[in-house]
C-alpha cells in the first residue's frame, strides 16, 4: 500500500513537473505579462464587467439577472482554492455535502437528495459543458479567468435543475504566446498544493496547454482510540488542450482532463448533539464508542472512505457564420466513485455502508447567437443530455477486518433530455428593452431499474417521461450607459424522479414516481457600473412547487414529493475602488425562505419514546406531522461578506494585504427544517502577499478560518445515529508562485 501511494504521489508531482518545464524552450520568447492585468479579467476597455448570462458577452449592467462576478484577483486574494471556497464571497450561495455529495444552493433553493437520477437544483457549467454529478461538484480551482453565480431560475437559457441558478466558470484557452505559470503552498495540518500550467503556440494557428495539480494533507480530526490524526488526502489532475484556427472564421478546442481523489475527510464523521435529541449515538452504544467532539472521530473498522476517478473530453467547435456565431459543445465524462460511510457513527461496527457510484454523461448543444449592434441580440440553441449514474449498495462491516464487501442492493435511471430553446432582447429605443424567451423540453427516465436484497436481480420498472415550457419576460429600463433597472419573470423546474434507490427497495416494495419540482420567480432590480464603482441590488419573490425530500430508511434514501414554499428576499452588492491602492467590496442576501405547508414531515424521534422502530434503529422517523410556516432546510435568513484590499510599494515590488468576512445565520440541517441546527457563525480569510519588481515571482502568507469558528459542515441523519463533520479551525500558510 505504501509503495502505490508513493508511485502516485511520483506520478503526479512528475506531471507537475513536467507542466512546469514544458515551456522552457520558449521562455526566451514569454510575453512578460500573461494576464498580469488579473483584476481586469472580466472587464472591457470602459471598464464595465463583461458576463455570459445570456449565453453571450454583455456588460453586466446590461444583464437583467442577480450575478456574483468573480476575477482571478478576487479569487486569490479570498483564498479560494475549490469551488465550495466562493461561497464565502458569494451572498446567498451554500455549498453542503451528504456524504462524498456535494450539494450547492442559492437563495434557500437547494437539494439534499443522493439517489439515481436525483441532480442538483443548481447547474454548473464549466467552459459551457454541463457538470450534472454532485460526486464531482467540488473540485479545485484550475487557471480559471471568472466565475460567474447567477442567481434564480434559469430554465430558459440553462435548462433542466437550474431552479436556484447556475455556476459559470470560464478557464484559460491555449494561447499562442508561449507562457507558464507555477505556485505551490504549504500550510497547516501539513497541507501541500503544487499547481502549474504552461501554454504555447504550435505555429500561428496551433496551440496546447497542459495544466497539472497536486495536493495531499492529513485530515485534522483526531481518532478517539489513538488521539492521532491518522487519515490523509491525496488527489492530483492533468488537464490537456489542444487548439487550432482551422480557419480564418473556424476553431475546434479539444480537451482531456484526468483527476483522481482520496480524500476520506468527508466520513470522518462524530456523533452530533442535537438540542433536543442530545447526543445521537445508537441508543445502546457506551460512552467510550463514540465522541461530540468537533476535532475527533469515532474510528469503528476505520474502512470509511472516498475514492474518485473521472475522466472528461469535452470538443468546442466555434464558427463565425457572418450574420451570427455558431457555438458547439460536445462532451463526454465518465466519474466512478467509490465510497464506504459509518451510519452509526459510532466505534462499534453496526452498520458500515459501501457505495461506489458509476457516472457516466453524454451532452451535446449547438449555440446560435446574433452578432453584437443591432436592435434584435438574440440567443438560440438545441441540447441534448444522457446521463446514466448507477448506484450500488453494500454492506461493508467486516472489510476493515479483511472480510468482503456484501452486496445489498443498488439501483440506476438512465435518464435523458432534449432542448430547443429562443431567448431574444428588442430595444425598442436607447433606453427601453423588452426580453422574452421560450425553452421546450422533453425528459424522459428510461430502463431504470432496482436490485433484489443481496441479489445481482434487476427488477426493470415504467419508463416516465414529460415535456416542460419555461418561459422568460423581462422590462428593462436605461436611465444612463452606467445604469439599468429591471423587472423580469422566469420559470424553472427540477425533473422528475424515479424512486429506485428507496421506495423501490422497501415494503410494500412500489416505486414512487416522484413529480417535478417547479419554480415561479418575479424579481425586480438595479444596476450601475462605473470602473471606479459598482452597485446591484434586487429584490425577488419565488413561488416554489411539489418540493423533491431526502428521508431515509432502512439504509436507502426514499425521495418523495413533500412541500410547498414561499421565498422572498433582498439582496445588494458593491464595489468601490476608493483609489488605485484601496478596494473594498461587499455584499448581503436576506432571505426568507420557508416552508408554506410541509405535509408528513420528516421528524427524528429517539426509538425508546415511540413505537416502530426497525430492528437495530435508533432512531425512528415520524411522516404524521404537517408544518407550516418553518425554515426551509439549510436556508439561512442572512449572509454576507465584506472584503477589502490594499497595495502598496515595498522593496521595489508591490504588497497586496487583503480579506474578506463571511456571515451567516442560523440554518437548520434536517430535511424538515426544524432539526439538527447550526448557529449562526462568520470566518475570516486574510492573504498577504509581495510581488517582486520583475512581477514574475509572489510570495504570500495566508490565513483561513481565522475567528477559529467551528460549525456544521454536514449531518448525516439516519436510523442508527445522526453524525456530523466540522469545519476545519484556523489554518495557516505560505505560497510561492511564479509567471514567465
């Protein structure tokens, strides 16, 4: 076992390498500022910031939609290393995890379902490819140029599961300019990240790029039978582009990224204490199996894992047709996932569960978008989507003890989408726009099916398709060139479900179809835009429909369409640069997000109170309750942020002192939004870094969580124990980086 680490450890650090030195050839001949103007990334040559909200670039004041806009700079000096990192600069975003799945959500509208053919409420879309795997939703940061948060449905332009919003990260293309960059950072609990990537122009129409990323630390949670942090990550990626003009008006982009992760920090899960249940250890379990303390874990057969092996191609195919732009996106990505989870939580071994999940997705789009000048800007486009994720579940007890893994049972929902949809904005004259746009789209899941009890028997069920219309209208209003109000409706829907992984595979053993979230949201808004200032605010009101609810019981999560809601909320954002040395931004989000009328509610009950209970279960899950007007699960009433940044001259190069404090209020964590609550809490993120005179070479301190604050990060809740995992305490580093 040792010798494999150490031969993937080689490997990747030998990619890392190799990226680093692919270049040095053509250093001689390096542009000497390879996107040095970071904090300008999105901006054009007004200054206005430049999204892709509407599937084509527009000045974001122009745009009628809540958007987050992330630069390179604004990412670097907020620390922000994966993607569940911009949540702590992104007002009304949450990034939550159910086991190895990672679940986003924005204004309240998220998900905490993990079952085939479930998806996300929130899509995200990387260099215009749809990520549909919440296994794969975090992931670290790789030569990215802008992240943009839109916020609300966005069924029009983005489609199936996009109810909260959508997540757009742009990377860097292959350039013709021969450049490299390379940075490394160590930090504590011996955290190690090595990240480099390197570009260069084949010949004036031929480009590549190869971009590789290590990182390995030991998880900061302690085993309570050692007192040792005696579990590690590893993960590393390579990612490969190629790129040519095959013409004057004709490109292809084709790339291949490969990422490998173990990382088990995710299960190392302890015994959470709720206000009213107490600590939620097995009913029977002694004090000395299981720990309430935020930085232990309670080791059992010590098998708990995660283990991630994804391999994507992704072709993009742009044309200049004369009257318009043509866009097409193909890809391929294939995510096999394998984790092993402690339901108990607890040191004795009741029930250890293994879930590897095999994805595999297919997507193809075309993209037709009108050229920029004209009255008409319109944006069309066809999509088409297959996505197969089969899920298999055993029993893992004795594998920490050399035994095998039994099977118990698994399920998988092929499932499939196609799309044509017509988004166009009218001026009408220089300061009236109306915008109105149609998608259509069939879904459909087809030969989806359950296995027996410990049986490889696939029980086959009734394919369930349907077609859905979300429209879109929106006003606008341009007081001045720097200014815009809106007013818009949209609608959006999260597709239907069949109930495989749960309903499917207990008594009375019938499938529940479940319906299809949908989603009407009215919002209104204000925008201004100078280079020196920026200033957006909205308010909005969603009317939220057949909400899509994780319980679980007997070991398998059964979905079911359970509540209505009502969200309403105010939200502002600013920007100011006080002079060229100062900065400061910030941002809030309240949100009153709650369930209207929340029928057979979920309700944790301690078995020795009730009768019911299953054998072995501890606790027991009461459906006889209808609540009304309660929090929406892990929907916060407020967040917010405010950062700043300061440079100055020193030694000849510049200093950088940066940071950003995050804020949110209580939030409940129980699918019934009355349970398992995690108070409100903030955390402080400070970066301070020196650029040499060259403006090649950076050396930087950072900090994160530095208020020290510990808060939920996950509960996983079940019948035999309901555990949680804790925000890491304060961490603390150095960086090195480098650009030629």
């Amino acid at each position: 076992m040792k010798k494999a680490a150490f031969r993937t450890s080689a490997s990747a650090i030998g990619i890392i390498g190799l990226v680093a030195f692919s270049s040095v050839p053509a250093l001689a001949q390096a542009s000497a500022d390879t996107g040095a103007q970071a904090a300008e990334d999105t901006s054009n040559d007004e200054g206005l910031i430049i999204v892709t909200a509407q599937r084509r670039s527009e000045a974001q004041v122009d745009v009628p939609i809540t958007i987050t806009t992330l630069n390179t700079q604004q990412l670097e000096t907020a620390n922000v290393q994966q993607l569940t990192d911009i949540a702590k600069i992104t007002p009304a975003l949450r990034f939550d995890r159910q086991s190895q799945f990672v679940q986003p959500s924005i204004r309240g509208i998220g998900t905490g379902i993990t079952t085939a053919g479930g998806g996300s409420n929130v899509g995200i879309y990387i260099d215009g490819f749809y990520s549909p795997n919440p296994a794969a939703a975090n992931f670290s940061l790789m030569n990215v140029d802008s992240i943009q948060v839109l916020k609300g449905p966005q069924g029009t332009l983005f489609g199936r599961n996009t109810t909260g919003g959508a997540i757009l990260l742009q990377t860097s293309e292959p350039s013709y300019e021969p450049n490299a960059q390379a940075k490394i950072r160590y930090g504590r609990f011996n955290q190690v990240q090595a990240q480099a990537y390197s570009t260069y122009g084949l010949s004036d129409r031929v480009a590549f790029d190869i971009e590789g990323l290590f990182a390995h630390g030991d998880a900061f949670q302690r085993n309570i039978a050692t007192g040792e942090r005696d579990r590690s990550y590893r993960n590393w990626s390579v990612r490969l582009g190629f790129k040519a003009d095959i013409t004057d008006t004709v490109s292809a982009l084709l790339r291949y990224q490969h990422n490998e992760v173990r990382d088990p920090r995710s299960e190392l899960t302890n015994t959470f204490v709720d206000p009213d249940l107490g600590a939620t250890a097995a009913t029977f379990a002694p004090p000395s199996s299981y720990t309430t303390a935020k930085n232990f874990y309670a080791p059992g057969a010590d098998h708990r894992f995660f283990a991630s092996n994804q391999d994507i191609v992704q072709l993009t195919i742009k044309a200049d047709l004369g009257f318009a732009d043509l866009a097409s996106y193909t890809q391929y990505r294939q995510e096999n996932n394998n984790a092993s989870e402690d339901l108990d939580h607890i040191s004795l071994t009741l029930f250890q569960l293994g879930l590897p999940v095999i994805n595999k997705t297919w997507t193809q789009e075309f993209l037709l978008t009108s050229k920029p000048g004209t009255p008409l800007q319109w944006t069309a486009g066809l999509f088409y989507f297959k996505n197969t994720d089969r899920y298999i579940t055993y029993i893992d007890n004795g594998v920490g003890l050399g035994g095998d893994r039994i099977l118990l049972g698994g399920s998988a929902a092929p499932t499939y989408s196609y799309a044509a949809f017509l988004d166009a904005t009218y001026e009408i004259n220089p300061q009236f726009f109306v915008t109105a746009g149609l998608r259509y789209a069939h879904d459909a899941v087809k030969n989806a099916y359950w296995n027996e009890r410990f049986s490889t028997a696939r029980n086959y069920v009734d394919d369930v398709s349907g077609n859905r219309v979300t429209p879109r209208v929106v006003l606008r209003y341009k007081p001045s060139e720097r200014s815009s109000i809106y007013a818009s409706y949209t609608k959006g829907y999260k597709a239907a479900i069949i109930d495989v992984g749960g309903s499917c595979q207990n008594a009375p053993f019938i499938c529940g179809n479940v319906k299809p979230e949908t989603i009407d949201a009215y919002e209104v808004g204000f925008k201004y835009d100078t280079r020196a200032f920026s200033f957006d605010t909205s308010a909005y009101y969603y009317n939220y429909k057949n909400l899509q609810v994780s319980l679980f019981r007997e070991a398998t999560a059964q979905i079911v369409n359970a509540a209505s809601s009502e969200i309403y909320g105010l939200e502002a954002a600013l920007r100011y640069k006080v002079s060229e040395a100062f900065e400061l931004s910030m941002g809030a989000n309240y949100n009153h997000g709650r369930y209207k009328k929340f029928v057979n509610a979920p309700i944790y009950l301690r078995c020795p109170d009730v009768a019911g209970c299953g054998s072995g279960a501890s606790f027991f899950i009461s459906t006889g309750t209808t609540l009304r007007d309660v929090h929406m699960q892990r929907s916060p009433d407020f967040t917010g942020n405010i950062g700043a940044l300061y440079k100055t001259d020193l030694a000849g190069g510049e200093l950088a002192l940066s940071g950003n404090l995050y804020y949110t209020s209580k939030i409940f964590l129980s699918p019934s939004g009355t349970q398992f609550p995690q108070k409100a809490y903030e955390t402080l993120s400070l970066r301070a870094q020196w650029t040499d005179p060259s403006d090649k070479y950076t050396v930087a301190l950072w900090g994160e969580n530095v208020t020290n604050s510990r808060f939920a990060t996950q509960v996983q809740y079940n019948n035999y124990g309901i555990g949680s995992t804790w925000s890491e305490p304060v961490t603390y580093g150095i960086e090195v980086g480098a650009k030629f």
